[in-house]
C-alpha cells in the first residue's frame, strides 16, 4: 500500500513537470502586441534603408556621367585614329574608367588599386554591361582594337610629339586624345570652350616648357582669352598664367622676353551714356605685357592708352 502511494505522488509530479513545459512553449509562442509593433516597425525601416540605398546609387551614378579624366569617351563616337599615339596601357585605363563610372567592382588589383583613388569611384555592381549606352560599347570595341595595335610610348615622349606638332604648327597627325592629355580640347570635348596652342616659347628653358594656348568660346562676341601652361619636360602639368583678351603681335624680344599687345573693354556705366541711348558702348583699352623667364614665369601687365599701338 505504502508503495502505491509513492508511485502515485510520482507519477503526480512528473504530470505537473509536462504541464508546466508545455505552458512556457505557448507562452513563448505568443507575441505581444508591442512586439508586433515593434517587428513592423523594423520591416517599414528595412525597406526604407534599401530605398535610400538604391535612391543614393542612383545619384552617385548620375553625378559620375560628368567625372574622371576620360569623360568624354562616354559622350561622343571616336575611331582609331582619334587614339593615336596613346599608349595600350593608358588605353586600357580609358577603356575601364568607362565601367568605373557605372560601379563595377574590378577584380584585377591594379584597377582596383587605381579607381579606388579616384574621389568619385563607388563600387556597386560585378557586372555594369547593361548600364553601357550603345555610344560606350562602339567605344571599348575601339580602345580594344587599339590596345592590340598601339605601341607603347611613355608621357615624355608623347610631349615631345606634341611639342614639335606645335612649333611645326603641322597638325595633321595630332590625335584628339593626345590634344586633350596636354590641355588642348576641341568644343566638342570642352563645353567651357576650346583651347588651341600657339606658340612654343623660353625654348631654352632647362626643365620646363611654356605654351601660348588661345581660348575661345564658341560665339561670334565672345573675346579670345590667351593663357600660357607651364609643363616639365616630362609633360606633366604644372600651373597656367591668365594672359588677357585679344592677345598679338606677339615679338621676341630675347630668349627670356616675350611682348605682346591686347585689348580689353571696359563697359560704361549708364551714368556716363545718354538717357536716349540705345546702346552703352564699352571703352577699348590696350595694354601690354611682358613675359619674362628667369627662375619662374614673371608676367608684367600695363595700360598704355586707348588708342591702337
């Protein structure tokens, strides 16, 4: 009897042990009405960071349409011909900043290394091919055929192509790209405006070379502003010195002295003019300028009247 009793009480509590088990499960199943909340919340601000994300991807690949060194390769058409003289490594690297531009995360350490200097290079995507404009894959099948045929050439030898076209003012073997790696562009690539190249001058110069570009914006009005860009003799860019307007007669006067004379208007106030004007005249005022190189570039600016000289 007294052992029936103990399996009974036993049998009792492990009953109650089940019970008990069982009753925390549901509990941990139920969920609050704050948690509901809480996990709606949560989903609501997951797809609103993703949102963002895609917004913000957006306007980062809209903004770099207009970034790099070689943006215009993503603009307008060019053939073979438009390359030459460029390297098939620096062709290489105009090829892959077109994929850089849309987020293409590179794989090889190079470009890698290379666009992740770049300020505006964000990687989003391992493959951009249906980002490319027709415009841009005419172009990479070009720069593709060019790394094939091209021969390697390094920066300073390129200067110094360009540097003889320049002095021989024979431009007929001048490439687009080679123009625009040494500060010449073409309105079509420059919507600023276009810059030529005028003269070679301080030939003599031990480490660096100065070129005369002349600047114009395509407009009947608008004035030619005459600049000069300084390079080393490996070609590579240094600073550039505002001349003036409607720069001539530009006279060497020894191997460090250079005069020129321009022109510049200066607008009248309505003050100074007839009431009954249809139009204020701007005043012609001329003025001088000596460039002298010594240790720098020294540029002497004066008026010397408002009459032609």
């Amino acid at each position: 009897m007294k052992q029936n009793y103990f399996l009974y009480i036993a049998l009792i509590l492990v009953l109650t042990i089940i019970g008990c088990s069982n009753n925390e499960k549901v509990k941990s199943n139920e969920s609050s009405p704050n948690q509901t909340v809480f996990r709606k919340k949560q989903k609501k601000d997951s797809i609103s960071l993703k949102a963002k994300v895609y917004i913000d991807t957006l306007a980062i690949l809209e903004r770099n349409k207009s970034e790099g060194e070689y943006q215009y390769i993503s603009e307008y058409s060019f053939s073979t011909d438009d390359f030459g003289f460029i390297s098939p490594s620096e062709l290489r690297l105009i090829r892959n900043e077109i994929f850089a531009r849309h987020g293409y995360i590179f794989k090889s350490e190079d470009l890698k290394t290379y666009f992740n200097n770049q300020y505006w290079y964000r990687p989003f995507y391992s493959n951009v091919n249906h980002l490319l404009t027709e415009i841009e894959k005419e172009n990479i099948a070009t720069l593709l055929d060019c790394e094939k045929s091209n021969q390697e050439i390094s920066q300073k030898e390129q200067f110094m192509v360009y540097v003889s076209m320049i002095k021989k003012q024979d431009f007929s073997g001048l490439s687009i790209s080679l123009a625009a790696k040494f500060g010449e562009a073409s309105l079509i690539l420059s919507r600023a405006g276009a810059y030529e190249p005028e003269k070679v001058i301080f030939e003599n110069s031990n480490d660096k070379i100065f070129i005369i570009y002349r600047a114009f914006y395509g407009c009947d009005d608008c004035p030619d502003v005459y600049l000069i860009r300084e390079y080393d003799k490996d070609g590579n860019f240094k600073t550039t010195y505002e001349l003036g307007t409607w720069l001539g007669d530009f006279k060497f006067e020894s191997d460090s002295l250079v005069t020129a004379v321009g022109k510049s208007y200066v607008r009248k106030s309505f003050e100074e003019s007839e009431p009954d004007d249809p139009e204020v005249l701007p005043d012609t005022i001329y003025y001088k300028i000596r460039l002298t190189n010594t240790d720098y570039l020294d540029i002497e600016k004066r008026t010397v009247g408002n009459n032609a000289l």
